[in-house]
C-alpha cells in the first residue's frame, strides 16, 4: 500500500491505448491509492483502439488540481483528442506549474507539447512523435523510462513495469 492517500487522475478520450489506460489505474489501486478516470466529458463512454469501453468517473471541469497527486496520459491516439479540449490542456499545465507528476506514455508527448512543456525537458515517447517533441525544443532519448523533474515518459506497453515503478516512487518521495 506505497500510495496509501494518493489520488491519481488516469486521462481517458477515444482511441486511448488499452494497457496504457488499464494497466497503470490497476496498479496504483493495488497499491492504495484513489484512482479514477477523467475525462472531456463523464456522461460519454470512450472507446479503446480495440473497441474496449471506458466510463470517466468525473469530467476535466470537476477536477481541483491541489486534490491530486499525479496524472496519467495513456497514448494510442487519444492523447491528438485531448488536446483539442483547452481544459484538458489547462489541467495538464497546472498540475505540471504545481510540481505534481505526470506519467505520459507512447503519443501523450502530444499533450505535453500543447500544454508548452518540452522545451529543454528530457523525454522519450513512442518513436512516430520523436520529430514533435524535438520541434518543440525537447531533449529526446529513446529509453524505456526517462525522469525529468516531475515528468516521467515511455515509450510503449512494453515499458509499462518501468513507467509505474518510477510513477510509484515519485509519489513515495513526496
């Protein structure tokens, strides 16, 4: 129970990669904290790639940032989605402005460079969004799991272990 009275946002819009939304609200209830899902709109049911349904618990418009310990980005395409939403936007900025961690995963780098982030950041991502971040002034590095202040970034599904465990002990530091 290492997040014990951590509360932790997971971002969800369609086309959100399954293991990247799943994988990472499983694992931070397993370890106690209070997960849920946040999205543009909590009356709505977004779709995975694969067609797998997600229901939000709140809408971005419900959302205190001083409440919240951590988000999440899960990529796939739903992180293009998001950022068309500026309230999305705005809270992946004030939670960054507030020292909170943000956990962006595979297309998520999208996220954070709408929310003007990247410049001069260490950070990885899948590699068909490696020319975005760079563009917008980022520090690529093609590794599994990169930490960079209250940023963590990776890759794929397959870095998922890494990504959470560093997630994990960020939140215990703090």
């Amino acid at each position: 129970m290492r997040l014990k009275g951590k509360t932790i946002a997971v971002l969800a819009e369609d086309l959100y990669q399954d293991q990247e939304l799943w994988y990472p609200y499983l694992r931070f209830k397993e370890e106690g904290a209070d997960v849920f899902v946040v999205a543009p709109d909590k009356s709505k049911t977004y779709s995975s790639k694969y067609g797998y349904p997600v229901k939000p618990d709140k809408s971005v418009s419900e959302i205190d940032v001083k409440k919240l310990d951590c988000i999440v980005i899960p990529g796939g395409y739903a992180p293009d989605l998001m950022r068309r939403h500026p309230q999305m936007v705005k809270l992946v900025k004030d939670i960054y402005d507030n020292g909170k961690v943000i956990g962006a995963i595979c297309h998520a780098g999208w996220m954070l460079i709408s929310a003007g982030m990247v410049k001069g950041k260490k950070l990885t991502s899948f590699f068909a969004i490696k020319d975005d971040l760079v563009s917008a002034g980022a520090d690529y590095v093609d590794q599994e799991v990169v930490v960079d202040g209250n940023l963590v970034t990776s890759r794929m599904p397959a870095d998922l272990p890494a990504f959470c465990r560093k997630i994990i002990e960020l939140l215990e530091d703090k």
